[in-house]
C-alpha cells in the first residue's frame, strides 16, 4: 500500500510487526533434533574447548590482560578472538 507522498506505508496488521523480543531465559527447546545436540554441547564441546583453550595459554593471556600485565603473553596477538 502507498501513502499518498509515494512513500510505502505500514498496515497495523503486517506479520512483522506482531514480532516482539523473547529474553533468551524465555526460550526452551525441547525436542528430538536439538534437545540431544545441545546435551552433547553442554556435556562435551565446550568443556573440552575450554580445556583447549587453557591448555593453549588463551585464557592465561586474558588473565594477564586482565591484571594489566606488560609481558607474559603468548603466542600471537589476535589469540583472544579465539574465546570469544
């Protein structure tokens, strides 16, 4: 529908504007596909690459960070990208 300057005008009723915000505390999901890949996230993805993580010195390069070190870093720069 065009608004009478030749500008595109919004029906009150268009499907996107029924769309609201959901907190993500709001969301669950419960099902066969996602419920066992996020189980299998929870359990073991990411306990072992946080592990990971450690074991390569990105965290101890954010808590030298953090503590406003001037040296004891290692390996590359951008090695913080790989937390977040």
């Amino acid at each position: 529908m065009l608004a009478s300057a030749g500008v595109p005008s919004l029906a009150a009723d268009a499907p996107l504007l029924k769309l609201r915000p959901v907190p993500f505390t709001d969301v669950q999901i419960h099902d066969s596909f996602w419920s066992p890949r996020q189980e299998v996230n929870r359990t073991a993805s990411l306990p072992l690459n946080f592990e990971m993580l450690e074991k390569s010195g990105n965290i101890r390069n954010l808590e030298l960070a953090a503590a406003k070190a001037t040296s004891g870093f290692t390996g590359p720069v951008f090695m913080d990208s790989d937390v977040h």
